[in-house]
C-alpha cells in the first residue's frame, strides 16, 4: 500500500468519498468504496465512510494498493504553446497565459495548464502548496488570458501567498461588458459563493466569502463598454459573478447571461476577460515590481470589429 494526502479541489467540494477517489485516481466507484470501508480513508485526519461528504480544502488520505493509477491530479511536463515567460529569478516567474490554459491540474480537466508548461521548459517550482498546485498563489479562469505569477522558491511562495491574503497585491484587468454601467465608475462589494443549482457556477449569496471588484469606464462603444478592474479580493470567477450581478456581464460569457449573439458577431469564443497588470512587493528583493501584458489576438480582433 502507498499513501497519498492531497487537499480536496473545490471541483470536488460536496463530492462522495468514494466518488471522489474514483474520479482522483482512477478506480472504480467499487474499489474506491472497499478502501473507505476497509478504514483506508481519511479525512482531516478521522477515518470516513463512503458516504461521507467532501469540502473543498479538507485533507484528504488515502492507503492506495501498489502500482495505483496515476492520480488525475499529477503534474506531468507538457509544452503550453504561446505561453510566454515575461520574467523569472530565483523566487519567481511570471507567465502570460494564453486562453484555453487552467493553472494547474484539476478533476475535469484533460487540456494543458501552467505548471506542466513550466515544468516541460524546465523551471523548478516551490513544492508548497497541494501536491498539484505547487507555487501557485493565485489563478486566472481556462478562459481568461493575462498575466500570472508561480513561486519558483519556498521563501517567494510563504510571503506572495501573504501578500495575495493580505491584500498587498495589485491586479488589474481589462474587461469588456455588455452595456454602460451606471455609475461610470464604482465598487461592487457583494460576497460569492457556490451557486446553490450549479455546481460548476458562483453568485452574489449572503453565505458567499467577501468580494470587491473596483471598475472604471475605459472607452464606450454602441452595444458594450470596455472597463478597467481592479480587484481587492481574488474570489472564483469574481469580475464574471460582479459584471453580472450589475447586470453588465462580461462579453462572451454565456454562462453568466452574456448575448451570444453579440459574441458571435465580434468573433468571440470566450468572456472577453484579460489580466493586463500585476504588482507587488519582489519576496526576494522587498522592492516593489510590476508587469504588463497586452491585449491577445482574439480580444484585439473583437474590439476592432466592435
């Protein structure tokens, strides 16, 4: 037997024991449930039954038989086109993500993402963190673009990690909205949490964690208007959940009430979303560092024809 500890993803929050280790390691439903049975599963350190339901960030143990299937979870080195390093040291390297990359591995997700790139063009990354998000302190959506930071040491890892919980980061975002937003300016503070009928979708719920979103009016066109954001908080889809809830969801986002026809008329296949700017306090230097990013050809093309 072999043990593997991860922390559960939010993917699987909610999710049976046995369910989850099927999905995690490749087992069947069966197998999963005899190891719960068996007390080879535990969750924050207590054994669990099969039945037993996960939340995201619990620990999650599991006495695997030998040669187990490797965990879906598992970086493996795969080269991530057009993803550029704008920036790298001994603490820290900073990616331009290009649409249709997740940050890392996650349960669903079979496409390419940030840590196998890096870990394909030969970087070594911090081992804090979960097993399958090692160095990472902060994330950008599959199909948002923009810029992102990965810890390469433990001491760049411990204080970026505290300085993104602190709020001592600054993101800035480009975004375009359906619409005009009035005021032309303003703050959306509205907590988000896990939409109760959607599993894979967030909302503005009075249980949701605290969520602040500064928008600021860049330039207005006929049927949409391009803003600047800049986010206090770092919640799941948070820009996407805010621009809806103001009822100005963000350009080619279906799923959160966008016109598809509007999307399809500027060329769109995803929410018009980038991370164009990122600054903070360098972990290894203290000096204060910021970095840019340009708009990707996609969003470019869509604003020419709006």
């Amino acid at each position: 037997m072999s043990s593997r500890t991860i922390l559960v993803p939010d993917g699987l929050d909610g999710e049976r024991v046995d369910a989850a280790i099927a999905r995690l390691y490749g087992l069947s439903r069966t197998k999963a449930a005899d190891l719960a049975d068996d007390g080879a599963v535990a969750v924050n350190a207590s054994p669990v039954a099969k039945s037993h339901r996960l939340t995201g960030g619990d620990l999650l143990e599991v006495a695997l038989p030998d040669s187990p299937t490797r965990s879906a979870l598992e970086v493996v080195a795969e080269p991530v086109p057009g993803m550029a390093v704008i920036h790298d040291d001994e603490d820290i390297v900073v990616v331009d993500k290009p649409v249709g990359v997740a940050a890392h591995p996650s349960v669903g997700w079979s496409g390419p993402n940030v840590l196998a790139g890096l870990k394909a063009a030969g970087y070594r990354i911090s081992t804090s963190g979960a097993s399958e998000r090692q160095g990472i302190v902060s994330r950008l959506d599959v199909g948002t673009s923009g810029l992102m930071v990965v810890c390469k040491s433990e001491r760049g890892y411990s204080r970026l990690k505290r300085a993104f919980k602190e709020r001592r980061v600054e993101k800035t975002y480009h975004t375009l909205v359906q619409g005009l937003p009035d005021p032309l300016m303003g703050t959306i503070d509205a907590p988000i949490g896990r939409h109760p009928a959607h599993d894979y979708k967030f909302a503005v719920m009075e249980s949701g964690k605290p969520a602040v979103t500064h928008y600021e009016l860049l330039e207005a066109f006929r049927h949409a208007s391009l803003l600047e954001v800049n986010l206090e908080t770092g919640r799941t889809h948070q820009i996407r959940v805010h621009m809806a809830a103001i009822k100005h969801p963000c350009v080619g986002d279906p799923l959160y009430g966008a016109d598809p026809v509007l999307a399809a008329r500027l060329g769109l296949e995803r929410q018009w979303l980038h991370a164009m700017e990122l600054g903070f306090e360098h972990p290894g230097s203290g000096e204060w560092v910021t970095f840019e990013s340009t708009y990707p050809a996609d969003l470019s093309a869509a604003l020419n024809r709006l």
